[in-house]
C-alpha cells in the first residue's frame, strides 16, 4: 500500500511544529529571582515515539491504534515534563551551601538574541565525568555589565550520560532587552 504523501509530509512537520510550539510555550513562562525558569529539555520526543508509549503490536492495523497526540497536548507534556525536572533542581539545590560540587562540570555562553526579543537565553553544557548517569541542578545567574544580577534561573539535566555532554537552555524574559553576561551561579551533581 503506498503512503499518500501528505501523510509523509505531516509526519515530518509533526516534530518541527512540537518543537516550535515548545519554544513558544517556554518563552511565555516568565520567571523571577527566586530560583524559577524555563529550560528547554535536553532530550527530544517525538509524538511517535514517546518514552512512556508502547509500540504497536504487529497484529494491530494502523486504524486500531489510538490517534496520534494533538500537538498542543504534546508540547503541554514536555512543557510539564520540564517544569518537574526544574522544580526537582530547585530542591536539590536548595540545600547546598557555596556554589556546589558540580561546577568545574557546568559551562555556560549567552546565546545571540535581535532587539526585538522578549527572553534572554543561556547555553548551558553540563560534562559527566564520572562512569553513571547523573542529575545535574544548575543555577545561572543573568547578570548586566554593573555585575548587578537581573534574574536567576535554575536547570534541571536529568541522567546526563557518562563522560558525554549535554547541552540545557536557560532562559530569561527578565534580563529581556538589556544586555547579559550569563554565569554558573550553583552546580550540583546528584
């Protein structure tokens, strides 16, 4: 049976407009300098291939399988998916005193913005050097050329790989407009 080719085409748009909708969702959250954020999920599911999702049995035909997700509720799971992760870096850090045990780990570069946008962002590069997947809860600090913090952000990486890098973003509609010098205010490695 061939594929009709809008069904192809549909499956390629399906990712890039979650993707998209993600974006947009994380740059609506605003936050604030007690430790909240956005961030973007360093991992990617598609809506075919969820982690929390089985694969279709080989008996079962394509029209006995649920539908597909909308893609509004796919970018509200992975949106939510990223608040728990964050919000799960918030309490690790809570209880840390100085600025951690994981920042010779953490790396962290402002990321290029026009003039026309709302929210500063952060690339934050979390390297795992031990031999187990490990939880990372970063605080980065948006500060402006006065050293004066404007926000703070926490970003949760969960089971970075093993001597891999993974890469988080952090983002901040408060240091919005005003030119930022993102840092690692807190690393810690769980």
């Amino acid at each position: 049976m061939k594929a009709h080719p809008l069904s192809r085409r549909a499956r390629v748009l399906v990712p890039a407009v979650a993707a998209a909708l993600l974006a947009a969702t994380t740059a609506a959250c605003d936050s604030d300098t007690t430790s909240e954020g956005t961030s973007d999920s360093v991992r990617t599911l598609t809506p075919e291939h969820s982690e929390h999702e089985e694969s279709p049995s080989p008996e079962q035909s394509p029209d006995a399988q649920q539908s597909p997700r909308t893609q509004q509720s796919f970018a509200a799971s992975v949106s939510a998916e990223t608040e728990r992760v964050r919000q799960e870096a918030v309490k690790r850090l809570d209880g840390v005193e100085g600025r951690g045990n994981a920042v010779a780990d953490v790396s962290v570069s402002g990321l290029p913005v026009a003039a026309s946008e709302e929210v500063r962002s952060a690339r934050v590069r979390v390297t795992n050097p031990t031999d187990e997947p490990a939880f990372y809860a970063v605080k980065v600090e948006f500060v402006d050329a006065e050293d004066k913090v404007l926000d703070t952000v926490v970003v949760g990486v969960e089971d970075a790989p093993p001597g891999r890098t993974v890469d988080a973003q952090a983002n901040s509609r408060k240091a919005a407009g005003v030119k930022t010098f993102p840092r690692v205010a807190q690393a810690e490695r769980g």
